[in-house]
C-alpha cells in the first residue's frame, strides 16, 4: 500500500499531485466537485461503509469484542479482514448517553478507509471542517442529530496517523434483531458521528 | 454503471463490478480523468497513448506491478494530458503541490478538541 507517514510528516506525494491536480481543475472550473464525487461514490461500496457496520453490529451484540474494539480497534476490526492503508491506527469511540463523538479532519479528508471506504463530499468541504469544530451542535442538527443538553459533544480531528470509527448507540427496539439486521441499520453517516443508527422502523421503511 | 467502451478497452484493474481502488487518490485520479474526457478535453484514444507511454516506461525500468504502480503511472499521464492540453501548466501544479505540503507541515493537526456541553 502507498507510503506510511508518521508525525509531522506532510502528506504523500501522491496525495499531494492529485489534490493539485483536483483544486485547480475545479477552480478552473474544468471539472465539478459533486460530478467527481458522485463517480467516486458509485465505487464507495468496494470497502465502503457496510465494513464499518459490521464491526458496529459485531460490537453491539459482543461484549468482549466492543472490549476489544475501544482498547485496540485496528486489530479488532482486522479480525474482519478489513486492513490496509489508512486503518493502522484506527481508535473506537464509542457514544453514549453522556458523550457523543463527532469526528473531522480539519486540514484535509483523513478518514478510516478500510471501514467506512472514501469520505463524502459533505466530509471534505470547507464548511463541516471549520464549523463542526466550532459549532458542533449547531452542525449535528443540521443533519438532523438533536442531542440532549447534558449530552457531552467531543470533536475528534482526524490525522493521516489516527483514525477514528464511531460506534453510535445501539438504537431502541432492537433486542430481538441478530447481528446481521442490526449492521443495516448502521449507516455511514452514523459512524463519523452526524447522525445516529438508523432505528428499525425506519430500516424497514415502513 | 456502463463505463465508456473505450475506456473500457483501456485497461483498468476492475472486478465484475467495476474499476477498483486501493486508496482514495486512485480513484479521484481516475474520476478527474474520466470528468475531462467527458467534457471533451481529451479522447480515450489520445489518453490511451499518453498513459500507455507512462505503462511502458514503468514496465521498461523494472518498476512494480499491480495497482499502486498502475495508479502512479495514470497520474503522471494526468499531469502530461492536462499540460498537453494546456488545461494547466507544471508551474501551476507545482506551485500549488508546494502550498498544500506546506499546509499539511504547518497546520495543527492531530490533538482531539474536545468541547464542553454548549452554552446554551
């Protein structure tokens, strides 16, 4: 896989060329952002989000594997096969009644490939990066995620050295479902933590 | 999706289902492509000559195979095309590679804000 960067370190030289490439293409107005990211997303589902919702499944259901999860989540998702570029320091944070995790990544799009696959568009834009730092509240609602006032809101900015997976709440009336039913009802966005799983009535479409 | 039939022709690590990817680069290097040969900035046959260029040389100087390698190669043709086609000047590209290394060198980044409860 492509280069290993550690501290400190400015991104690949891969990454660097095609960013360039990619900003002043689209400054130039040569090619759109949402044209290119709506290419890129119909090739998501290769090692897209379904990756992350089964560990998320695996984790609801599993208490010594969320154990696992949250102390070391690179090889506790590894025990899927999900492994490779930008998942070697992968770290769990789990959300609960008191504390929700909401994650970014302020400079540029870091993001937990191996499983959640490529970020969305929302994800690289300059507004999320800057306001859900600032006003994370404010940009959790927009996507429809109300939290209590007690609830605690922790932002996560994301490196190329640390990745973060986000375990959203196991929703309600969902004890019966086995794991497999469960890992549909966890979608992506619950993952990087704007949204929440999505709960069984809605999964049903009803 | 129905990729082009050249394109298709040109070929592509793919699966059944279509062109993989090992890293996000890949597949916005792929996608930056295919978006300016759609707005007719460049034909299949003309990338495939500029790309098939990059593959030669790579296989010719012992380089490695499989996907990275294959991507580093559509890269390179990238920046060639799009300076073949005057859509951008290595100048440009090299100016603006050095802003976004500086950017990734210099930005804080890494510590996890964390923020209290709102105030509300």
């Amino acid at each position: 896989m492509g280069a290993n960067h550690k501290h400190g370190d400015p991104l690949p030289e891969t990454v660097l060329r095609v960013k360039s490439l990619e900003s002043l293409l689209i400054e130039k107005g040569l090619v759109e952002a949402e044209a290119l990211d709506a290419l890129v997303d119909r090739y998501e589902n290769k090692v897209g989000p379904k990756n992350g919702a089964k560990v998320v499944a695996r984790a609801w259901v599993d208490d010594a594997y969320r154990e696992r999860l949250l102390k070391d989540a690179t090889s506790a998702v590894a025990e899927f096969g999900f492994t490779g570029a930008q998942g070697e320091e992968l770290v769990a944070l789990e959300n609960t009644d008191k504390v929700h995790n909401v994650v970014v990544c302020t400079l540029c799009s870091c993001y937990p490939w191996p499983v959640l696959g490529l970020p969305p568009v929302w994800y690289k834009s300059a507004p999320y990066r800057a306001r859900v730092v600032r006003e994370p509240r404010k940009v959790l609602e927009e996507f429809g995620t109300r939290l209590p006032e007690g609830t605690e809101v922790r932002v996560w900015d994301s490196t190329a050295e640390t990745r973060y997976l986000v375990i959203p709440k196991r929703p309600e009336g969902t004890e019966e479902m086995d794991e497999d039913a469960l890992a549909e009802l966890v979608n992506r966005d619950s993952m990087i933590g704007t949204r929440e799983a999505d709960s069984p009535t809605m999964a049903e479409g009803a | 999706m129905a990729l082009d039939p050249t394109l298709q022709s040109i070929s592509i690590p793919q699966d059944e289902e279509g062109p993989v990817f090992d890293e996000p680069w890949q597949a916005q290097a792929f996608a930056l492509t295919v978006k300016l040969n759609e707005a007719g900035q460049f034909s299949w046959s003309e990338w495939a000559e500029v790309f098939g260029a990059e593959i030669a040389a790579d296989t010719e100087s012992g380089q490695g195979v499989g996907n990275t390698a294959y991507y580093h190669c559509w890269l390179s043709a990238l920046e060639k095309i799009v300076a073949l086609k005057a859509l951008l000047t290595p100048e440009q590209l090299s100016v603006r590679k050095a802003e976004w290394r500086e950017a990734s060198e210099h930005t804080p980044h890494g510590q996890p804000i964390e923020i209290r409860k709102s105030p509300k």
